[in-house]
C-alpha cells in the first residue's frame, strides 16, 4: 500500500513539473491568462483592501484629524492594490482601472492619481499574438497583405494596440489589432467584477458602484467590435464634414474585422505637446496653456487650454456634437486627439481617433442641458435647479453644478462667466464626494462632463451652440411663418448679445484696457 502512494505521488510529482516546465518555456501561454489565477488574484485583493478599510479605522474617532489622515493611508494603500492587481490581470480590469482613474470628483484623490498611470501602463501584444489574430480574421500573413509592416506599436491600450504598414500600393495605413486574449476574458472579468462589487457592498452599504458594472457591461462589447468603431467613425465623419479643421482617418473596409481594423495613418502630435507644435511650426500660442478654465485635475491634458484656436476648435467639435448631433465621443484624452499642420493650407488641424465609444443623447437631454448651461451662464438659479433636477440630480443640484462647471457653489451663484477661477478655489470637497452622485446623476450626464471638461468648452461656445439647438426647437414646434420669423429675429439677437458679451470680457482681460481705466481714474479722479 505505501509503495502504491510512493508511486502515485512520483507520478504526480513528474506531472505536476512537466507541467510547470511546459508553461514557463511556452511563450503563447501566461499563467495570469488562466481563469483561476485571475480569480484568485481578484477575490484576494479585493478581500485584502476590504479587511484594511474595516480593520485600520475601528479604533480612531470618525471625523478627527487622526482618523482624516489614516483614512487617506488606506486609500494610498488600497488604490495601490488595486492599480496592481489591474496592471497583473490587464485587459478589462486596466480599462475598468482607467476609467475609475478619470472619477475625480467621485473618488478621493489617493485613488484617481494612482490609477490615472495606467493610461501609460498598458501591456503590449507580442509580433506572433498579432500576426496570429490577422492570420485568424483576415486569413492571410502579414507579408502577404502588407509591403512592410512596424513590429513596434505606434501605441497599446487596454484592449488593443496599434501598427504602423504600408500595403502592396503603397498606401500607409495604421493597423489596429485587438489583444488576442481580451474577447474571451471581457465576459468573465464583468461578471467577477459585478460579483465582488455585490459582496463589497454587502460590508459596506454605502458603496455605490455597480453603475460602473453596469456601464462596462454595456459598453465593452461595442469597444471590441472594431467594425462598430469603423461605423462610428464614418459617422461622425460625415456629421461633422462642415467643419474644415477636423480630420477623421478613413476606414479601409476591405481589410477590417471585428479585431482588426485598418485605418488610413494621419501623423500628429498629442495636443498637449508643445515641443511638438513648435518642432512642426505650429504655432503654440493657439495652444496655450494656463490655469484658466479649468482645474487641471478635471481635464485629461497638462493645465487647460488658454482661449487659443486649437481649443476654440475643439470646442465646436463637441459642443456640436453634444448640442447639435447628440452623438458624442466618449473619450477625448490626448492620445485621441492629435494636432497637426494640414499639408495642403499649412493651418492647424485636430485629428480625432478612437471612436469605439459614443454616447447617444435625445432631444429632449440636450433641450434640457442647453437650458440649463444657458440658465449657469446668466446666473438664473431657478432655472439651474429647475433643469438640474429634470436631469436627474433631484436635491442634489447644487452638488451637481458644481461638477458640471468645475466651479464652486459660491463661483456658480455670483456667476461662472463673471466670477475668475482661482488657485484656491475647491469645486469639490470632500463632504460632496458621496456615492449618492453616482446614482442619482445618469451616466450620460457623467460622460458629457466629462468630455466637456477634457475639450476644455469655453462658456461662449457653449452658448454659440445651444442657442441654435433651442430655436430650431421653437421652429418645429410652430406651423405659422411669421412666428418662425419672429424667432429667427430673436435668435439672431440673443446670438448678437453673447457675440457683443465675449467682446466686453475680451477687453475687460486685456492689460492695455485695465491701464487706459488706471491712467483715465488719475486724470478724470472721482470727486469727493
């Protein structure tokens, strides 16, 4: 019986090395590629960071200084483990990662500035798992349907990365081919996630965040069918074909796949990067950037853009598409959004890429986001809680302006358009970062935000665009032709007024006008 057990365990023992052998010298299989490890790997971290957040704080008084700065150890600690276990199981969690990443108003910001470096930490594809996915989906080697293809990506993300080739004639393209693995992992990363969310939860009822399962549950399938994302862009292409300064690179049907999909290569630079814009000539006070506008937390660029062309331009861009089109790409960081010197005129031109993700949003959202950014604006209150509470924020509205303009309550009462930002000015204490925000504000909400903040909107262009959108509503709505003239008449004159507006801010930040109204006050002194 003993030498019956020897002999069993000898076995198990070779089985169990050849095994081990057969996988560290593979290089086609990952250990972090089998579904029990990226289990184990997230139950353990998540049980880890539950245990730290139940156990570090029992002993400290809620609300003292002592608990405060152990409260912000933890989420060092935690957002750390978490940032890890993202980078270990790639793929859907890096995306999940980097998505909480941009939540600067609804997560401490222990938690936004750690994982925000996973936009750069994203795993690449080895040369054989790319030719393996184009033999697979276009049936052909890489020599047969390109004359030279670039080992090295031009860029990796989450769930894809990007080659530079030139086909047989001679045309360059940019080749974008899905990580291998990503497609069958994307189901099962959703449901673990859904799964430890709810037992999260379950500890601590506060937790509000399976809204951000919801969301990947429904967006991460139309992220990883690359002819969606050729639809897309066709679309917004054709949407968009007025505007003279936007490029979208054409899709080459003929060699696109669900994952894989060949794009015509538009060179440029990020358009944060001015070293760039001055090695190319382009000229970098249409690219200036200060600390007006915006925070720079808020944005996905380095500071926020001055009032200079290229951010005038980007701000058409999606103020037409939130306003005018209510089809809105859903992710403007500055990997997505190039500048370059258009080779016919030599002007500046923004190239848009990526539109794996749009967001689509009815007329009646954006009447009631036009109102409501009009009603900011002009400091009408009422009509700002009026409209905020008819977008879904309920009591919460006055949280809710201040996440929209990046401004504080004070600043959004005296008027966002009258009142500077300044360096001190917080838009979003603590006491606001509750998770109700995620619940009570509808995700489409959160997204245009969003790509409102990173394309650094001005206020007048918000107004130049939502002001159309609420008079072709009034159009519509009536069948009498001196009606519609009547409000052709007041539309042009509410546009002249905000045109006649931006001119006295314009002079009013300008220093030569402040020193005529200093040497005007000395030679003409008030009368006492």
């Amino acid at each position: 019986m003993a030498r019956r057990a020897l002999k069993l365990a000898s076995w198990t023992g070779m089985a169990l090395a050849a095994s081990g052998f057969f996988l560290y010298s593979n290089k086609y299989l990952d250990p972090n590629d089998f579904g029990a490890v990226r289990v184990g790997r997230a139950v353990a971290t998540t049980a880890v960071i539950s245990y730290d957040y139940l156990t570090s704080l029992r002993s400290v008084p809620y609300g003292s200084e002592e608990y405060l700065q152990l409260l912000s150890k933890v989420h060092l600690r935690s957002a750390r483990r978490l940032c890890e276990l993202c980078c270990a199981n790639r793929g859907t969690f890096i995306k999940v990662g980097q998505h909480l990443g941009a939540l600067d108003y609804l997560l401490p910001e222990e938690y936004t500035s750690t994982l925000k470096v996973l936009h750069s930490q994203a795993p690449q594809s080895s040369m054989q798992e790319v030719r393996r996915v184009i033999r697979e989906d276009l049936g052909k080697e890489i020599h047969d349907l390109f004359m030279s293809f670039d080992d090295t990506p031009l860029g990796a993300a989450s769930l894809a990365q990007v080659h530079k080739a030139v086909l047989h004639d001679g045309r360059t393209v940019a080749v974008k081919v899905q990580h291998p693995k990503v497609q069958a992992q994307s189901s099962k990363d959703i449901l673990l996630m859904e799964v430890l969310v709810l037992a999260v939860k379950q500890l601590f009822p506060e937790f509000e965040f399976m809204w951000l399962v919801d969301e990947a549950k429904k967006n991460l399938p139309l992220e990883l069918d690359f002819l969606n994302e050729g639809r897309n862009a066709e679309r917004v292409a054709q949407m968009l074909k007025h505007i003279d300064f936007l490029k979208v690179p054409r899709i080459y049907w003929e060699l696109s796949t669900k994952r894989v999909l060949l794009m015509e290569f538009v060179d440029g630079g990020q358009v944060n990067d001015r070293d760039y814009m001055e090695k190319n000539k382009i000229d970098v006070n249409e690219v200036r950037l200060s600390s007006h506008g915006c925070s720079a937390r808020d944005t996905g660029f380095v500071g926020a853009a001055h009032r200079g062309q290229i951010s005038r331009h980007l701000g058409k861009i999606y103020s037409e598409m939130i306003f005018v089109n209510g089809f809105v790409h859903c992710d403007p960081h500055p990997g997505n959004v190039l500048v370059r010197k258009h080779p016919g005129t030599g002007r500046a031109e923004i190239v848009l890429l990526d539109h794996g993700l749009y967001q689509v949003l009815t007329e009646e959202f954006r009447l009631d986001y036009c109102h409501l950014w009009q009603s900011l604006i002009w400091t009408d209150m009422e009509r700002v809680k009026k409209y905020s509470q008819r977008l879904g924020a309920g009591d919460l509205y006055p949280l809710f302006a201040c996440m929209l303009t990046a401004r504080s309550w004070d600043s959004v009462n005296r008027g966002i358009s009258q009142a500077p930002v300044t360096a001190t000015e917080d838009p979003s204490p603590q006491d606001r970062l509750s998770g109700k925000a995620n619940v009570l504000f509808p995700a489409r909400v959160a997204l245009t935000r969003k790509c409102c903040q990173k394309a650094h909107l001005g206020y007048q262009i918000f107004l130049d665009a939502s002001v159309p959108l609420e008079y072709w509503h009034k159009k519509k709505s009536t069948c009498s032709s001196f009606r519609r003239a009547q409000i052709s008449f007041s539309e042009a004159f509410n546009l002249w007024q905000i045109n006649l507006h931006e001119l006295i801010l314009r002079v009013k930040g300008l220093k030569l006008a402040s020193w005529i109204l200093a040497f005007l006050c000395w030679l003409l002194p008030t009368p006492y």
